[in-house]
C-alpha cells in the first residue's frame, strides 16, 4: 500500500503516521521526492485496509498494491478449478465446468409449470444442454409482474430433474430460502442483483453445492471476485462466476455484455467462467453471435433461455430462443469450440 | 403501450396481435403510417406490460407510455407524504421528513462502541441533528473488512436513543434480522446494495416503521420508485428515498451524486427525498458544498457521517466530519435552507 | 412518432398540436385511452423530428419510431457493403473488406520513424496483415506526450506503402489535413474522439477516399450509424465502422470492447464492422482472446497494435504486441475464422 | 510514480528497470515487501510518464502519484483566476468571471434570426444576464437537423451586442472558422465533443479571447483540466470550465449534471466554473432546482437556454425558458446566492 502525502504534510504528520503504521505490525518505507513524498507499507496489506489512512492528517490519497482477494486469486492457486456435477441418476452422466468440455445450461426464465418444462427440457437435452435452468423464485423490478411459482417450482424442477438424468440451477434469493435450494438444487445460482448480498453469500458458503455467482450490474470484475471470496471464506470454494451483461449508457441492448471479463477472469483467478447471452443482450438476434464470442474469449460456459412458447412466456419471452433454434445454435457453437481446442458438451 | 410491427409485418401477424390484445381485455387501435404500422393498446398498460409482445412476429419493439409505478406516483396522491417519528421519550420532539423542516441525520458509519456513539451523538444533537444514524450490520465489499457489531450495536444505539431522546435509523440486510430491527429501530434502512432485494422488500412492506430507501448505484430513479412501489404494495407507504450516489465513469469521487434525481422524484412523485453525500462524494471536503447543493436541489433531509475519531473508525473514517466540522456545516445549511424557504430542524 | 400527452392537457392544446402537424404537411391519429391520450404522427418522421414538440403545451413527451438513420441503415441497401481498395502497386493486392475475408490491419500506434515502420510492416505482412497502420498525428489526452510527427509520419507511411505494396490508413484530426491525407493514405481514419467532429465528416463527405469511422468512447450504436450518415449525405459512403471500446465504470480495462455492437451494427446496416481490441482493452494479454472473440461476433475487419520494442513505443507500448506474437496470434485467428465460415485475408 | 512489479519479477527485469530510470535522468528508489516488491520514480513524474513503463518486463502494472496537470492545478496558482470581459460599449459593463458576482450567460441555443435574438436579449438583460449566449455553428447529431446560420448567426449576435451593450459567446467548430469567432466573440466556446479535438484546443491556446470549455459526455474531471492545459499551454489561460452533464445509465435525464465537479474544481484548480442546467438536464422543470443546487455548490456562472418561443426554436425547444420564467428563476437565483455570499450580477 502506498500513502501518498500531501505537499504541505508536516513531519509530526509524517511521524504519526509511520508510528501507526508500525504499532499495527507493519514496516514504512519513505521516499521523499521533490514534489511528492510517498509512504509504502511493506507487509500484508490487508491489515492495513482495513485503516481508515486517507482520515489521517497529512495523506492526499492512498493507492493499494495488492489485490484485495486471494482465495479467488490465480496466485492462492495456479490450476484452473473443475465444478464437477456428479450424474443425477442412472440416466444422468457427469458434468465437469471449467474442463475441455463447454457445458450449456438452458431452459427456460421462469418455471411456468410441468409440462412445459418436460418439453423444452427433453429438447434442450437432445440438443446438447448439460444442464437444465429455471427460475422459481424471481427477482422482478415490478411488484406486479410474476414473482415465479416458488416451491411449487422447485418441485417441477426436481421431477424433471429426474425423469431426464439433468442436474439444474434454480435462484435463490433470500436466506430462508437457501436450505430448500441446497436439498434440491445441483447449482445454486446468486442472481445479478443479489451479488453483494452479503448475507445471502455467507450462508450459501455453509452450504456443500456450487454456487453460479452472478455478476451485478454495476459491478467490477473486482467487486465480483471478492463476493466470491465471501463465499470462499465460509468455507465453500465450488464457485463459478458467470458474466451476464452490464448496465451502460448504450440504450439498444438490454445490458452490455462484457467478453473481457471473460480473459480478465482467466487471468487472475482460478475459477471457471460462464457467460449468459440472454440476460446480457435482451435480444433474440444477438444470441447466437454472442454465445459464439464467448466461447472464442474462453468461457467454460453458456446459460441460454430456451422456452417453447415465447408467446406466452410468462417472463422474458423476447429473448427466449424456440427449442430448435437453440439446436441450431449449438451445431454453430461446435464448430467455434474447436477452433479454440473445446467440445460442446452432450454433442 | 405502443407496439412498433416490422415494416414486413404480415397482415395474419397483425391479426394475431390484435386478437390477443382483444383476449387480454384491451382495445387495439391501428395507425398504419406509409414507412411503419404501430398498434395502440388503449386501458391499464399493466396488463400488457406482463405480456411478451416483442416475442410476437411481426413486432419490432414495443413502447410503453404509462409510469410503471402506481401508489409511489404523483398522479396517485397529490398531496406530499410526510413521514412523522413520534417523540422517543419525554427528552425527544416529534420528526417530520417532508415538511418545512430539514431533517438531518448524523452518526458514525459503523457503530463501533457505546461511549464513542453517546459522545457522537451528544455533539449532532447539539448541533442540529434530528435523527441518529449508525450501522449494526454492515454491507462490505471485502469479507475482511469489519462486519459491524450487530446485535451489540443495536443495543448500543438503543441506550443512546433512550439517553438522548434522538430517534434513530439503522440497516437491515437480511429477512431474518427484520423483526429485531423493527423492534428497536425508528426508521429501517435498506442499503443501496439491498434496493432491489425484493424479498426484503416484501418483508418490509409487513412492517409498520417507516423505511428509508438508498438508490443502488446503478438504479434508475423508476427502478427505484419500483422498487418503493414493492413496500408500498405489501401494506406499508411510509417510505423516504435516498439518493446516494450512482456509480460512472469518474474516478474521482466515490460515486457521482445525482441531485438532479431529487428534482425528478419531487416531479413523479409525493415521497420525501433524502441525499447523502457522505456516501455520494467519498470525499470529506466535498461533503458541505454537495449537502448545501442538495438543499438549494429540494431535498427534504441529510444523511451525515460523523465521527469523533476519523483515524480510528472502522469504516469510512475517510469521509466522516469530526463533530466541530459538523456544526459548522450545520450553520452554513441553515442560509440555504433559508434561501429555499426551509429551516433546519432542530436549530 | 408518438406524441405522448399529459393528463390534463386540454381540447385546445389538442387541437393546436393536431393543427401544427398537418400544417407540417403531416397526418395526426389520435387514440384516447383511458388514463392517457397519445396521438401518432403518420408519414416521413424526419420533418417532425425536427420540431420542438416536447415544448408544445400538453406533451407530457415524445417517442420516436422510425430510425434517425438512412442511407447508413439495413433498409436502404439489403445487401453488405463491399469497401474495395484496389493494388496500391505491382506488390500488393486487392483488399476487399466486407467480404469472406477478414482483413487485418497492424502497425504501430504512432509512426516513429522509417526504420522501425519498415521492419513492423513487413513482419505484419508476412504473418497476414493486408494493411498497415500507423498515426502520424496523434490525438494525446496530454500536451506534454508525444503529439506525432506530423507530416514526416505520412512521409515514412507513405514510403513504407510503395516499398511493400500495402496499402496505409492513418488518422486525420483537423479539417485543414483532410487534403494530405485524402491524397497519401489509402483509408482515412476518424479518431473515437472526433467521431463526433461534424465539421471534420462533412468535409471527409467530399473526399473519396473509404473513411474509418471509430465509435466515440461515450457514443452510442446509433449516433455512430448517425455520424457515418453525416459523411454518405455529404458524398462518400465508402465507410468502414470500428468498435474501439465505450467508457463504464469498469476500471480494470481501459476501455469496455462491445462485441455486441458488431452484432446489431449486422443487424441494422449494410456497413462493414471492424474491431480494434488493442485500443478496446489496453491490455496485451487480452487482445488475442478479445480478437477471436470479435471474428466469432462477425466482425469483417480487426485492428491491432504492433510494435517492434514496445518498451521504446512513443505511445500505447504496453497494449502493443511483438512481431512474433503477432504471428502467433494470426495462426489463432484462422481457426476461428474458418469456424465461422470466413477466412483471414493474406495467410 | 510507483512501479508494482510482478510477483515472479526476476533481478534482471528490476535492474533492467532501474538503469532506464536512471538514463531518463529520474531516481528509483526499491522497496521490497515480502509479497510484493515496488519501485518509486523520484522528481519529475511528467518526463516517466512518457515512457510506456508498462510494457517492461516485469512489471505488473504502475500507478501515477502526481496529478498530470500543472498550469490548470491549484498548486500552480494558488489565487483564483478571474476571467474579466471589458464592456463593449458605452452601454454595457465590466463582467467579471471567478469573483464574488455570479455571472449568468443566457439566450437561445440557436441563432435564428435578427429579431428573436434583439427580443430574448433585452428581456434577458433586463433579467439580469451579463452575457447573451446564441449558437451559429451548431453541433446537431443528425445531418438533417439545422445546423445553424453560420457567418449570418454570428453577424446577428455581433449587431445585437453592439445595440445591448452585451457581451456575447459563441461556439468555434472547426480550426477553419477560429479568426472569425475570435474577431467577433468576447468568448469563444469549446462544445462538449470538442473538448478533445486537440487540434482546436491548441489554435484557441493562440488567441487572445477567453475561452469556455465544456465538459465532455464521457470525459473525466481530470480530462477536462488536460484539456484546459493543452489551451494555457499554446498560450492562453483564460479558460472558464463548464460543467454540462455527463453520459450515465439513467435515462430520465437527457445527461446527469455532476455538480460535485464544481467543488472537485475547486479543489484542484484556480479556473472559474461555470454550469449548464438546460443542456445538463435537458428538461425545463429541472432547470431551476439544479440552477440553484449549482450556486450552491459553488459555481461562479451560469449558463441558461431562453427562447421567446419554445415551440418554433429550431433546437432544443424543449429545454429552454420563456423570458418570463427566466426573470422569476433569478429572482429565487438571488436568495441562494446570497446564503453563500456571493450575489447575482446584473440584478
């Protein structure tokens, strides 16, 4: 950590921060230029954080060196981590995210009732999903749009799960909530709006299933692996962080998805990285070119809503694919998985 | 509503919209323009704004024209809502947000003990302060920061509300924490990062405390009378907005805090406007000149941080005014207040 | 466009709009609903869209249907613009961008000097390149960095052409410079920054030379298409369009690259997309994935930064990639190219 | 300036490092923590910064300690710069910019004709407008909106300022056009898309009239003083700084005016601030409160669109005042000047 002073920063100023500085365990070294005096902290910075030095007399400004998470971090471990799904019964198979293969989740926004989740998860399956999505507890701007069918969802859910052999990821959004998902869910999913829903975190990180954390809108990549480090820190390390668009001035797209969170990600963390060209463009169209982009950038994995009737969705139907357009988009979506030495899981 | 068809719209398309508008209970009324065909749905646009539409071939985009909101608008209830604190003991005076008075409210970030809050307190009170303000359970990007006290800091403020006659205000994070909240606390805060936590919403919306909303940092102010709207229609209308900062571009301040909001929100609506620009600057030396704009903006009350000890706080000591910095400000408002035709409450 | 009326507008306020309208040579339809009275603007928009009609008593306000854009847009020429640049000599070749192959241009961020011009040229165009890039007037948020060399650079560029029979694009940042640089460089280049430079557009207008236009850091999809409209109605719509990356609160990367905007650009224009991931990210280790990223959204064209001692670089050192990764990331390419039907030009 | 380096930095990269430092003529000066080792730039950060530090092996990434203004910074010049504007005639008076008057620029956005401009002049004069404000050379975003009577507007504005005693400013678009501007305006003004057209920034830095820099959409605090930096630097320091609203995800607003500019301004530099409510917001309700909240906050000038008929102005009708409402806004302008010592001019 680096405490820049300012110009006109006396030395009794100087002498009292230095004094705190040790008194707190950690070293100070000063550099003094011509027109700045700098103050670094040698030693864990995050002893040091946790002080509030831009309140002392005499500091400008404080700029930090390390990065504030590291369980999340590529340096607390180099091999990428494997989420593996273990076959949800004798018709099931393994699933492994963050391997060679890239596994789809699709399905639809909201889980509207039974037999329409048999059918587009009987199709998403043949096409190639690995994993079947839904919503049964959804976050709604509105208090008078459709709030999902709750637990009589989940329970749709779990009889498809298995009548097919398809693990799923189901939201939670509230604490109460968590143990029901956790009995029932293969993934349990943190929606984008709940990312910093700290309590949520620490209780999913008692939980022993993986969590899809998504990120928030208006939230950095940074902000999003540290919500991952919460859940780390509480003893669950089965994280996969999903990118799913964020909110910026352009108008035409619903959010913007951001591809380079992607590399970004592989970069400086070990966790495997999954993308949701629905929710990050709002748009039909868009779908396909982006899920392709994706998986050029590096995602591990794809959540894509698939419903059968988008008519009638009961959430999200614009940006919802038929099923035999999401079959369509995953033979594109093979092709471009080898051209960066991944297959397509399922096909 | 207004639905934009695609210039290759066919007439069966048209057709089928126009028979499902009908089947939902609404009048369809057909402009067919020589470069685009649009369709008006005439009635309570809320029915169709639960409806796909732009799921529906033929449809380029739709376009609403009713407010989302009902009971947070304007047009709802004329008359501006006032929020009254009943007096907390023989030593307090009634509160009222959104009157002639503007209320402000001070205290620390994070309460961190019983004798710096009482001495805190003591010194806002003095200088003005309507309202105490201090967090129990604390949202923090990092699981290594402090957590807050919680139960213990609720405790804390209670005696002091006691001691002092101040009524207080404090934030729930969680469903689960509620109850004991709503017990203690005057006014319940739901945090920026909570804003669009519906099942908190809904949970609140069974309380009978008034609730200060805070703007999440990439809410739109309709997300945000959305998400009052979520209170108010589980039963509870006692709600004070509060704008706080929204994340851009800029690096310099912490957030950038958008007076402009409180002039749209006295437009749209009747709820009282609360800023913040503790938390909406980041910045210690930019707090006066935005609580005065804030003021010359409308706003109906101030939320202030203030800490005997900024070195030592546990959180955001770098933004928080000492005592003595907090009834100068106090002084320098009142001439604005003025200015507007308002006074500060408690001077 | 839909005019969108308040509450209580009045008869005669109705009436004085619906009077404005046809005296415009326009047809007015109004539909009365229930809560709220709008009333349609038939016929060519563009003459009400210049009108004030928001400052008519009675708008509450005004929603536009059709797109501002028209020679620029999807519905004035269904089929995809070829941009052709013919030999520049007997060593060089057509290039064709907005074909099957996708066109690559390297260089350096700013021209240095001949040397090391010739030496990064000529690696480029053994590993694909087909065009060389290079700025000799350089646009420096600082007046103290490296400002370019000015005409010298188009000298060096224009040398380097004929030695290897590439052709050159290179930025031009003041209407006094559109003459040289219409007269040496075989694609002018329009800066993020000037994208929105209307004097600059209307005189590129009148050249004939294919215009690179860069979307604006804070620009949105449709005031690009709105600024390549400006330079087609004043003559030349030989346009190439450049995603660059947009400006959010993400601070990780320089830039946020919006590979969705390759997609809608697809969707509602004829003009050819070109991606420049250097720019777009800042980040060396991000190129490759954001480049491959960008062929599997469908871009035509890509531009990347190279540089033969980027420790030595006047400019963009740290974003710029060495000749030999260069190289290597082109084999890369390929793959994905042929993933998605399309091939990279020169390799 | 600190170089972080990478964790796996081997001496030969930091040696490599500290001898280039070091042949630039700069101290370095190590500090090696047990997680991470730094390099400190001692004396003149401006002549590192041009060097691309980030691109050297080794390095993680670097992080700058002096701010990379000098001429614009409040270390420069510790007084605040007035900016005085001779009268025009025997009819007008010394206006003075950055003193206690606050100095209110109106009229409308375009010039449109002789007689429009004379009405809105006088009434706005005797309002209490000390300068008449009037756009000839208009940035329009689409090539069929008006875009100004060009060399006819400015003739219109310089016989009206010569019948009122009015100082007038004008916007400069184009290098081509900066001799006639500069002979007829008394200010000359940068739009916001120009603020980083660098190529007018330094003919401007040639004249000797004071020049009105608007803020960009999408440009930093610390972009709009480079930029202000590249005119002192050609050789003029008369700038006044003009905050107008920055490009944000809310979309009520046509722009989100960011008053906490004014007191980071302030802070940072010794230029005078100007604010734009009417572009800022673009909404007629909302130019009062934040004209207000502007004063408030500290700014020394105003800059307001009035029209005496909003429904015919050829831009921006609706945001602009009707004389009448113009008057009444600085009447309540008055009182909260007053609270903060300063006064209205004119009035």
């Amino acid at each position: 950590m680096i405490i820049v002073l300012k110009r006109d920063a006396t030395q009794e100023e100087v002498d009292h921060i230095i004094a705190s500085i040790q008194e707190w365990g950690l070293e100070a070294d000063i550099s003094r230029g011509k027109e700045q005096t700098v103050i670094g902290i040698l030693g864990d910075e995050s002893v040091a954080r946790n002080k509030p030095l831009e309140a002392f007399p005499g500091v400008d400004h404080v700029m930090q060196v390390q990065k504030p998470y590291k369980r999340a971090s590529a340096e607390f471990k180099a091999e990428p981590t494997k989420i593996v799904i273990p076959p949800v019964n004798s018709k099931g198979r393994e699933i492994v995210i963050g391997g060679e293969e890239i596994v789809v989740s699709a399905g639809p926004c909201s889980v509207e009732g039974r037999d329409m989740l048999v059918e587009i998860a009987t199709k998403a399956k043949a096409a190639g999903a690995g994993i079947l999505r839904g919503g049964a507890f959804k976050p709604r701007s509105s208090p008078y749009s459709f709030q999902g069918l709750g637990v009589d969802g989940v329970r749709f859910l779990t009889d498809v799960r298995a009548e097919l052999g398809m693990p799923i990821v189901t939201e939670v959004m509230d604490t109460r909530d968590v143990e029901l998902i956790e009995e029932y869910s293969d993934i349990i999913q943190v929606g984008a709006r709940n990312m910093q829903n700290f309590s949520l975190l620490k209780v999913l990180g008692g939980t022993d299933k993986p969590i899809l954390l998504k990120r928030g809108l208006s939230n950095t990549i940074e902000e999003l692996l540290m919500s991952a480090e919460y859940i780390m820190n509480s003893g669950n390390d089965r994280i996969i962080l999903c990118e799913r668009g964020i909110r910026t001035f352009e108008t035409y797209t619903r959010n913007t998805l951001d591809l380079s969170a992607v590399a970004v990600i592989k970069n400086e963390s070990h966790l495997p990285v999954m993308i949701d060209p629905s929710h990050g463009t709002g748009i039909r169209a868009l779908i396909e070119p982006m899920a392709r982009a994706g998986i050029a950038a590096g995602a591990d994995a794809l959540m894509i809503e698939v419903h059968n009737n988008p008519e009638e969705a009961f959430s999200d139907g614009p940006q919802s694919l038929l099923p035999e357009d999401f079959a369509k988009l995953m033979q594109g979506l093979e092709k471009v998985a080898g051209a960066v030495n991944r297959r397509i899981g399922g096909r």
